[in-house]
C-alpha cells in the first residue's frame, strides 16, 4: 500500500456505531474499513468528475445527440421498463 498517514475525523454516534458493527462483522479494524470507504468515494468522485469534464468539452465542441438518437435510446429504454 506505500506511506500512509493519519487522518483524524469526527463522527457523529450512529455512524461510529455502524462503523464498529461493519468492522466487527467484516473481521477488519475500523482503520481499514474507513479508509476503504473514503478510497471508494474518492475514486468515484474522481471518475463522475472527469466524465463531467469531457461531457462539457463535448457540449462545448457542439457534440450532441441528434433528436432521432434521442428518440431511438429513449424508445429502447421505455421498451425494456413495460
């Protein structure tokens, strides 16, 4: 995993709780399951904010679905849901 360093935070009493119960469950020290979650939130964040970045150079370039794409995806969607 490489250098790590320690990080101080507050919870608030219930998380803390299912923090404790998750650790207990999984057999992990409450270290470990904490910072699996905030890796995961983090690796999401980045991921949802670079796509948010390219969708808007997309849009900045003109690069946009026409209306029959639109219809056409919607049209597969809404079959799929009945």
């Amino acid at each position: 995993m490489g250098e790590s360093s320690v990080l101080t935070l507050r919870l608030d009493a219930k998380l803390n709780q299912q923090l404790d119960r998750l650790s207990k469950a999984t057999s992990r020290s409450r270290s470990f399951v904490a910072a699996e979650a905030i890796r995961e939130y983090v690796t999401l964040n980045q991921w949802q904010i670079e796509e948010t970045k390219k969708a808007v150079l997309e849009a900045d370039r003109g690069e946009f679905a026409s209306e029959a794409e639109v219809r056409r995806t919607m049209g597969k969607w809404t079959r799929r849901a009945r």
